[in-house]
C-alpha cells in the first residue's frame, strides 16, 4: 500500500514560515511516500518544509512566481503504482476550480485527478474516476476548518481521505 499527501493553497509565508503542526503530524501519521502540492505555494520557502517530510512534487498556482511556474509547470500527470494522477491548480478556465480540473484532462487518461485554488476540500468519484481537491491547510477562507488530503493505493486501486483540524497551531 502506498500513501500520499495531498495538500493546496499554502499561501506561504503570509500564512507562516512553517507547517501547521496537525498537518506536519497527520503527514508523518500516515507515512506518507510522496506529498504533491496543487498550486499556491507563493513562495519556494515551502518546499523543504515538505521535502523534510516526503519527496515532493507540484503544480504552480495562479498566485505562484515564475520560479514555481518553472521548476514545476502548470499541470502534469504522475503514474505512482500504474495509478495515472492529474494534477492542475484549477484556476484556468471558464467554470469553477472543479469543472476546470476535470476539464484539463479532458481525453486524457487520469485515474485520479487533483486540483485547488478554491480551498474548498472536495472528493468526488465519477464511474471509476476520483476527483478530489484537499482544500488548503493555512487558509480555511469560508471552510470551518484546515484541510489536507491522503492518497491510498492498495493493489492498484486509488481512494482519497479527507482530513481537518481547526488550529492553524505552528510548532
């Protein structure tokens, strides 16, 4: 079994210069092997923050600097265990974030797709397809609580778990 940490919408440093201590222990918590960002890091300063924890991979946000855009680009896929992973931020399109993820991988095989941009948390399955957004573990917005999200892959099958704490608590 492989898990994963998802997480979007970082926002840093204006929401801090370090991981919430609940998202920094559920990543441990669930040993997760790998962590993918959708967009909205804002600053390179998060990346070894996760990188302490996982390896790490991203997409670049709308809010990201061109140094994000071009160490990661906008959207990509990922095979992690024959399981084929989108990632987009979801900002570019005509709909909202969730129409415009699915939208970029439009005839395009994605078991999974991934997406932020509007800190809403969101799982859905479609047939056999997860999309999911793990909605933003620094900026709730109108969101009662933090959010980030796990992958699991157990025998080549995906599933994504959401999980919320209310303090933005720092170590």
């Amino acid at each position: 079994m492989t898990t994963i940490g998802l997480v979007s919408d970082t926002h840093f440093p204006r929401f801090g210069r370090a991981l919430p201590r609940a998202l920094e222990d559920g990543l441990r918590a669930a040993r997760v092997s790998r962590i993918l960002h959708m967009g909205d890091l804002t600053d390179a300063l998060a990346i070894p923050l996760f990188e302490a924890i996982a390896p790490f991979d991203a997409v670049a946000g709308n809010n990201d600097p061109e140094e994000i855009w071009t160490r990661y680009g906008r959207r990509k896929v990922v095979t992690i265990d024959d399981v084929r992973i989108g990632l987009v931020h979801g900002d570019s399109g005509r709909g909202n974030a969730h129409e415009n993820a699915i939208a970029a991988f439009a005839g395009e095989p994605a078991d999974v797709i991934l997406y932020g941009h509007s800190h809403r948390p969101r799982v859905e399955l479609r047939g056999a397809q997860i999309v999911a957004n793990p909605g933003s573990p620094t900026d709730r917005r109108v969101m009662p609580q933090f959010s980030y999200g796990i992958l699991t892959i157990s025998d080549g099958v995906p599933s994504v778990a959401l999980n919320y704490y209310a303090s933005r608590d720092l170590r």
